[in-house]
C-alpha cells in the first residue's frame, strides 16, 4: 500500500499524482503480486490502478544472475566513484532493452566507456571547442555555406531527432541512444570532411566561409544531440550545454529544432569531459 500511501493517499493532494503512468517493477514480482493482487486490491478500496505495468528485465553478471548469497554482485558505487554517475547510468540504459535480461562486466562497460563516450562524444567536444577558441575566440560564427555535407547532417538529425522521440516514448531507451550516438558519429565524421584544422591555415575566403560554417554545424549539431541524451545523462547535458553558452535544459520543446541560436556565442575552453582511467602503478 506505500505505493499510494507514498503520494498522499487519503488527502487532496492524492489525485495530483494518481493513477500512475506506470508502475515500474521486476520481471520476478509481476505474476501474481503485482498482475493480479495489486490491481484487485485498489478496485475493493475504489481506486483506478495503474495505467501500464512497465517491467524489466535482470542483469547478469559475466552470465550469471547477480545475487547476494552467491556472491555474483557488483558495486555501482565503485564505477561511480571513478567514472561519474552518467557513464554508468548511460551504459545501464544503453545495454538493457527493457524487459529482457541483459549483461554486465567491467569490460562491457570499458568498451562502451571508450568508443562511444570518450572517443565519440568527447572527442567531438574537445576538438570543437579547441578549433573555435584558435579560431573564433570573440564568438562562433554563422554558417554561410550549404553544400552537400551540410545538407546530409541536416537531413540526418531531422531523421535521428524523429525516431530517437518516438523509441523513447515508447521505452526502446537502448535504441535511441544507439540512433543518438549513430549521429555523434556522423558530426566527427563530417569533422573529418570539412577538416577545419586545415581550413584555418588557408587566407583563401571560401576556405574561410567553410571553416566558419563547418564549426556553426558542429556546434549546431552537438547542442541539439546532447539534449537526446538529457534524460539519461542530465549532469554531461549540462555541462556540455554551459560550454555552448546555453541554459541548462529542463524540457524537449523547439529546444530540438535545429537553428542559428549559437551564432555569436563564446564557447567554453576545451574540456575533458571522459578522462580515461590511468593504469595502476607499478610495484
């Protein structure tokens, strides 16, 4: 009964939080408890049950089902130490399609850690960031050039802003992130096209109007990408927006559409957002 007693049953406050949306639970505890007790004990007492019962599946570890008495168990709260709370909460979210079974080990974890994270996102920050401070230190610029590479990241995130939507209403979570970082990985691949490292050495004004647009688009497509990720990885979304010059993000809205609100902003130094582990010292 905590589950209504908890948001006030019994007084006026109740009706503001109930029927819940969904009732999360374990794929263990649906059947009976929670399939057939729970729901007849709120009609007897003239209650509307949950809307949706939202259930998950468990984690192995290394194969096998974590638990106590076996001592097949890992401590989040040692990844969380070393790596932060959204790297962990990113990889949980990023290897679990809900309501199945996923696994876990340190390795996994590294793998994702390294390739989508650190190399993918964080690099993609840390090379932007680096570029306009050389280059633009008095405030990003526009983007004056629309070309076939521009026009493929354009299309791309119309695409990707969608789908990614849509699978996280309706909680294919893991899916999404993969949509999300599919285009993380197509801003560093259109990096590799423009190479603006190379446009800033040239005096040649169209090489000029490519750098400036190059590094509009990156950072364009850097703010709109994070805010996907906002509800997995709030603490990473705000920093990355507060180096953008932008507000933190509390909602979707038009905060998806992709504009020109950046133009004229100074972005932060560059930032190591995913620092890799060091290995141990020898003895």
């Amino acid at each position: 009964m905590n589950y209504i007693s908890a948001v006030g049953y019994g007084t006026d406050a109740f009706d503001g939080f109930w029927p819940a949306n969904f009732n999360v639970i374990g794929k263990d505890i649906l059947v009976p408890s929670h399939a057939v007790y729970w729901p007849i004990m709120l009609k007897a007492i003239g209650v509307e049950p949950p809307q949706s019962l939202l259930v998950h599946g468990w984690w192995h570890l290394n194969g096998q089902k974590m638990s106590k008495s076996s001592g097949e168990v890992v401590n989040p709260l040692d990844l969380v130490d070393q790596f932060g709370p959204d790297a962990l909460r990113y990889f949980l979210i990023r290897e679990m399609n809900v309501g199945q079974d996923s696994d876990f080990s340190v390795e996994l974890f590294m793998t994702r850690y390294n390739a989508d994270l650190a190399n993918s996102l964080g690099n993609l920050v840390s090379r932007l960031l680096n570029m306009t401070s050389k280059n633009f230190a008095q405030g990003l610029p526009a983007a004056v050039v629309a070309e076939a590479p521009e026009t493929e990241v354009h299309d791309l995130w119309q695409k990707t802003c969608n789908e990614v939507v849509d699978l996280y209403q309706g909680f294919q979570f893991h899916t999404g992130l993969e949509r999300t970082f599919y285009f993380i990985t197509a801003l560093n691949r259109y990096a590799e096209i423009r190479a603006p490292w190379k446009l800033a050495k040239s005096t040649d004004e169209k090489d000029q109007a490519l750098l400036a647009t190059s590094l509009a688009t990156l950072a364009e497509g850097l703010r709109v990408a994070t805010i996907l990720l906002a509800p997995v990885m709030p603490g990473i979304t705000q920093r990355i927006q507060g180096l953008l010059g932008e507000p933190d993000v509390t909602e979707w809205g038009d905060n998806l559409s992709w504009g020109s609100r950046l133009n004229g902003r100074i972005l932060g130094e560059k930032t190591i957002l995913f620092p890799r582990p060091q290995p141990a010292a020898a003895n």
